[in-house]
C-alpha cells in the first residue's frame, strides 16, 4: 500500500512534468521533489509526526548544503579539473550537511 501511493505521487509529477512548457522547466517537477513528497507521504501514513519531522529536516539540511556544494563546484571544476572539483564539492557538501544537521538538533 505504502509503495502504490508514493508511486502514484511520483506519477502525478511526472505527469506535471510532461505537461509544463518549456520541458526543461517541467523535468524539474518529475523529478526529486516529487521522490520527497512521496517519502513524506509514505512517512506519514506508516509513522508517527516526528519521523516525519525528523525526514524533513534532514531533507532541508541535504538541500541547503547541495546549494554550498554547488558554488563551490562552479569554480572548483574549473580551477582543479573534473576529478579534483567534484571531489572538493563532495567534501563541501559532507562538511555542510553534517555542520548543519548537528546545529538542526541542538
């Protein structure tokens, strides 16, 4: 039951997705905040409030520190290479994530 209606979510923003001009716009609803919403969904229904609160924190957390992971990758890639930027943009992201995410349950 919980895997039909976090499919069925996923369904319905990729459907979104398809219907938006221009495409490239619309993939962004097909896509990871459609998997969330779902989780979330799902969270609710089979769990208490704070698991749901605890997914969506961490959930924020992971967003926030894709954004530090994606300035720094910019730059990084084109200073250091493909291989040495994405690894400096990975560890950005660890430290930002982990940073936060402690900072988020104090």
């Amino acid at each position: 039951m919980r895997g039909l209606a976090g499919g069925a979510l996923v369904v319905l923003f990729a459907v979104a997705g398809e219907l938006l001009r221009p495409k490239s716009f619309g993939g962004i609803f097909a896509t990871a905040p459609s998997v969330a919403l779902a989780s979330l969904v799902v969270t609710a229904l089979a769990k208490s409030e704070t698991a749901v609160w605890a997914s969506a924190l961490g959930m924020v957390v992971g967003a926030v520190a894709l954004v530090a992971a994606c300035v720094v990758g910019i730059d990084a890639v084109k200073r250091f290479g493909a291989l040495r930027g994405a690894a400096a943009s990975l560890l950005v992201w660890l430290v930002a994530a982990t940073g936060l995410y402690a900072m988020a349950l104090r």
